[in-house]
C-alpha cells in the first residue's frame, strides 16, 4: 500500500468511528477573521483541528438559549 493509499483508509476509518459515535458531517463558511480566532485557540489549546472548538462554542451557544 502505498502512501495515498494508507492516508485514503486513514481517513474512511476516521470518517467510520466519527459515524459510529453519532457524529454528522456539516460544512460551513464562516468570515476569515473568525477562522483566524479559532485557530489561536487551537494552537492555544494544542489541538490538531477546529472541530472540538466549534463544537464547543456551539453547545455553549444552546445552553445560553435555553436559559
């Protein structure tokens, strides 16, 4: 297997656990500034991706609507 090939499986094994643990997939566009604050935050936080913090913003956004 070469290296696409170990990265393509790589990947579809990721997508399969994220699916199996009740994930979905949804794509936005958000303005670039908001991008460039996200980003602070996950190399604050040494995360490796942005979706824990939108994630995140988005339960506390629901939370602060419900009360």
């Amino acid at each position: 297997m070469n290296h696409a090939q170990s990265l393509r499986e790589n990947v579809r094994a990721h997508h399969e656990r994220q699916i199996a643990a009740g994930y979905m997939k949804m794509t936005v566009y958000l303005p670039g500034d908001l991008i460039k604050r996200i980003d602070q935050i996950k190399e604050e936080r040494g995360l490796s991706g942005r979706a824990q913090i939108v994630e995140e913003a988005l339960r506390l956004l629901i939370e602060k609507q419900r009360a």
